[in-house]
C-alpha cells in the first residue's frame, strides 16, 4: 500500500446469528484502525450462504455494532460508493467476474454428484492420498454444461489454481506458505448459481478497494486461495493480518458452553460497551505497559498491529466481571443512567423495568447501589422496592435468624417501632435515622437489632440497600403496609 492511499478496512459478518465476540473483535480491531489512520472502515454482510443465514441476524448485527460505538463510513445502512452492501444484492458483479474467468480458462464447469466425490474421497483415504479434485484434461464448455445441467446433474465452477506455492506476508502471524499440492481446484459457484464465499469475499474486497484484511486466524488457510483468485481477477493484494484465536480458560475454543459468548448476552447481563469494548482489544493485543483500562478514544491512540500477538488469546470472564466493576465505579453519572436506561429497555421482564422508573428513580438506584458490579445486581439488590406488597417473600432464613430467633425478638421489635413509624413526618432520611438512633438508645440495641428487622419485612430477606434509602424509596405507606403484612403472615 502506498503511503498516500488511504486506508480502507472492512468487517463483513455472515448473517449466520448474533454478534459473538470473535466477530466484534474483528469489527474493533479493524474500526481501529481506521480510526488511528484516518481510513474508511467498512460494513459488508456476506449472505451468500442462504442454508447458513439466519432470518433476523442482520439488524442483530447492526444494533450490537452500534452498541458498541463502533460506527462505520460506509455500508449497510450507511450506503456509500459501492453500495449495495448486502451480497445478496451483488449477484451481477459476481457472475461477471465468473465469465471472465470462464473465458480466459482460469475456471471451469464440473457435474460431480456428492456421492461421485465422496467416492473419490474414500479412494484416496484407501490409496492413502491426500484428495486433490482432478481437474479435466479438457475443460467442459456451455454444451457440455448445458447437457449436464438437462441430464438433472448438479453444475458447479471450480477456480482452476495456477499450482504454484502461496505464501502470505500476514502481520500477526508472518511468512505462511502453502504449498500448490495442498490448494486443490475449490468451488466458486454451487449448484444452486450462487457464489462461494470465496469468491464473493474476493470480488467484494477488491471492488471496494479494500487494502488490509483483518479477521480471525480461522481465515488464515483460506488466504491463499484468495490471494489466487485477486491475480487471477487483476485485483492488488491487501495487506493482511490475522487475530490469534480466542479460548477460554481451560485452552478451549472460546464457546457458549463456557457461558455467555454474544456481544447481546453481555449487554442483557448487564455489562457496559465501555467495559466488552475495552476487554475485547486486549483479547490479542496488549498496549506494552501496565495499564489495561483504556476508553475506545484511547485506545484509537495505542492501537497497533504490531502488539497484536500471535498466541492464543484467553477469554477470562472474572476480569471482565472486574472491569465493569471498575467502569460502573468510574463512568460519570449521566452515561451511567443511559446505560442503565438501555439494559432497564432490554430487560422488560425485570421488576424495576416493569415499575416504569422516573428518572430520578434511576439516579437514586444507581447512587444507593454503588459498588454494584452488573446492572442485575441492582435488580436483586432493589427490585423489591417496586413489587406490589403482597409478592414480598419473605426468605424462611432471614425470618428465623432476624425475626423469630429469640423468642420473637425482631417480631417484638417491629410491632414497638409500628406506632413510632406511624408518627413519623415528614418521611425523609434525617427523620428516619432520628427515629432509629432513638430505638437504639432508649432500648440500648444496637443498628443492626433495629435496621435488620425493617429490612427483613419491607425486603423479605437481609439484603437491600442502606436503610434509610430504602425506606425513603420505598415511602411511608409501604413501609407501613408490609410491616404489618409480616406481622400478620410469618409470626
Ligand atoms: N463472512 C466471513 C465471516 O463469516 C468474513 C470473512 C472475512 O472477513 O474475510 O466471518
């Protein structure tokens, strides 16, 4: 790539599903460095596959991109110079880098049946060789196709390799050479007229003037064969770079066994884009120093090809729980509440979703809950605060520890502090806290003789959080109500 040649890069997922993080790493890594060089970065979706696609993906895809910020100059959605973006919508230009290649002898028709190369396949583990298609002495023209195609034969093209060696020049993983016995003659369009990724992917890259490739290593062996068709189509060569692999903990493939591994299953779950977007760069590259917190801005400024590692990346789930603990901490209250506001909008099965929260609900929640590590954790923390009173359950532990241990101390304790709450007005942190501080003192009780049995009837077990807040949330009447409400059912 000359240096005036601005940088064009591209992520082009296949409809296939959700965004999964290996996806949203390519995404990263490439809007990266666009972002660092000022370049063009791209969104194509590969739907060529139809068994493959999956109705739906495509917005899927879209919304957790923009989830994450990472936004894009030209593509789907966008448009841009090379619009359509969708495959699908490209058919022409495919076909008609097929022709030529038909044409000029660089391709040709095959009829094979899967049980014919199946059979060929078994012969060659039989002879102990590795299969190579036969290419015919003769290359099969439009008759022949058109016989076959008649005969009910299935008609594919094979891209005719030019049986030299390929190396790659790749940035990550270096020199990878494959040898021309091991790139065979590959399918370039199936039998039902559509194009292979293959040659889609190739056509695609060199009509959008895509100058670097960057995807996931599992693309590396492909690379040849790519390579191939760009000389055989007259397209230039990207640079290339291919991530490591990402595992879990255990030197597996990263997979959904192991827990969640879609970008939208970790916005559910309540973590930021701040903190996945943050984790995801370091799944490869590392910024060479100690820091491992870094904003997307900051980042755009570090990031570098040359720190990206060839060895496996590992997918450490507690140190992603870590960093969102630490992002909730750190993010300013404003992006915060929006964060909250989107997971709450995603969540509408949560109590505090259904409550409808006011904005002012939504701060305090997020104020008496610092120290929260995903936004659920607010839910379990709060949720009951805007439950009807009669669906408090009352957790049989907390009751017998709190409320009954003793001969019915924390019971005998609530009913005292009824009238005494009653009387209380106005109802607000300053009042409450009097009112405690004066039980403890003239019982000689301490906080938690006191606080612990009002939490245990408004809560239904011993986690809310600080008193006061809870019961300033929660109102006079509530608070009243399902002290009565345990008074009467759990005595
Ligand atoms: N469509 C391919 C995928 O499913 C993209 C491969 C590439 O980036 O070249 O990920």
């Amino acid at each position: 790539m000359n240096d005036a040649q601005a940088l064009r890069v591209r992520f082009a997922p296949s409809p296939t599903g959700y965004l999964h993080v290996g996806g949203a790493r390519t995404a990263l890594f490439n809007w990266l460095l666009a972002r660092k060089a000022g370049g063009r970065f791209i969104v194509r979706i590969e739907d060529t596959d139809t068994d493959r696609n999956v109705e739906g993906a495509i917005p899927k895809i879209i919304e957790d991109l923009r989830w994450l910020g990472l936004n894009w100059d030209e593509g789907i959605e966008v448009g841009g110079p090379h619009a359509p973006y969708l495959q699908s919508q490209r058919l022409d230009l495919y076909r008609a880098a097929v022709t030529k290649l038909l044409e000029t002898g660089q391709a040709y028709y095959a009829f094979d049946t899967s049980a014919e190369l199946e059979a060929m396949r078994e012969q060659a583990m039989a002879e102990k060789r590795n299969f190579r298609y036969p290419r015919p002495e003769r290359f099969p023209d439009e008759s022949d196709m058109q016989q076959a195609r008649a005969a009910g034969k299935p008609v594919v093209v094979r891209f005719k390799m030019p049986g030299e060696d390929i190396t790659v020049h790749d940035e990550v993983m270096g020199q990878v050479t494959i040898k021309a016995d091991e790139l065979d003659d590959f399918i370039i369009v199936k039998a039902d007229g559509m194009p292979t990724y293959h040659l889609a992917n190739v056509t695609d890259d060199g009509e959008m003037q895509i100058n670097f490739v960057v995807r996931g290593q599992e693309f590396l062996a492909q690379t040849p064969r790519h390579i191939a068709l760009q000389r055989a189509l007259g397209y230039p060569t990207p640079r290339y770079a291919h991530l490591p692999l990402i595992m879990d903990m255990k030197g597996r493939k990263l997979s959904k066994r192991d827990g969640d591994v879609e970008v939208f299953s970790f916005r559910q779950a309540g973590y930021l884009p701040e903190t996945l977007v943050n984790f995801i760069a370091l799944l490869g590259w590392s910024p060479g120093m100690q820091r491992e917190q870094f904003s997307l801005s900051e980042i755009v400024e570090v990031f570098d090809t040359a720190r990206v590692n060839r060895a496996n990346a590992k997918f450490d789930r507690d140190k992603l729980l870590a960093f969102n603990t630490d992002y909730c901490a750190s993010l300013g209250e404003d992006r915060l509440l929006e964060a909250f506001t989107d997971w709450l909008s995603i969540n509408p099965d949560s109590s505090l979703a259904k409550a409808n929260l006011d904005e002012s609900s939504r701060r305090t929640l997020l104020h008496v809950n610092k120290g929260f590590r995903l936004f659920p954790d607010i839910e379990k923390k709060s949720g009951f605060i805007y439950l009807p009173d009669e669906a408090i359950e009352y957790d049989p532990q907390a009751v017998k520890k709190v409320l009954a241990k003793n001969d019915g101390e924390g019971f005998a304790m609530l009913r005292m502090l009824l009238p005494q709450i009653e009387a209380t007005a106005p109802w607000t942190h300053e009042t409450l806290e009097a009112l405690i501080a004066n039980v403890c003192q003239s019982h000689g009780a301490g906080m938690n003789k006191v606080a612990q049995p009002i939490r245990v009837a408004v809560a239904g077990t011993t986690v809310s959080p600080a008193i006061y807040d809870t019961l300033v949330m929660l109102g006079k009447e509530k608070t009243l109500n399902r002290i009565r409400r345990a008074l009467a059912t759990v005595q």
